[in-house]
C-alpha cells in the first residue's frame, strides 16, 4: 500500500489540527508510532494501490500548502 504522509509529529493536537485541515482529501488519519524511544503521530492519506494515485494525491496536498509531504510505501 501507498500512502502520503503530510507530517510527524511529537504533539498530537499538531497532528490533529493538520488532519481536520486535510479531511477534504478523503482517506487522512491520524496514527501513533514509536520512534527511536520517541513517540510520533503520523498524519496519513490512504491507502492507495498504487504509487501515481499517490503522486497525484500528494501534488494536490503540496499545492494546498503542505511543505515536506512524502509518498510512503508501507
């Protein structure tokens, strides 16, 4: 599966506030993981099947004024 991370962060309410802004792109979550002994929220859009339905999502993400969103196979 494919997915666009818009960010991690180490504040979830952060992590929240970026997720409700990009709702409007379908499929976003939130999810907790442990990094280095350090606890991260992962702000998420997807899954997709395949890389370029992700490439398309995260362009429109970029022009919504994320910086430093990604395609995360995972």
């Amino acid at each position: 599966n494919y997915f666009v991370q818009a960010g991690a962060f180490t504040n979830k309410d952060v992590a929240d506030n970026l997720t409700e802004k990009l709702n409007q792109f379908g499929n976003i979550s939130t999810s907790p993981t442990e990094i280095g002994g350090n606890r991260f929220y992962r702000v998420r859009e997807g899954p997709y099947n395949n890389e370029n339905e992700a490439r398309s999502v995260l362009a429109q993400i970029e022009n919504f004024g994320v910086a430093g969103a990604a395609v995360i196979k995972d």
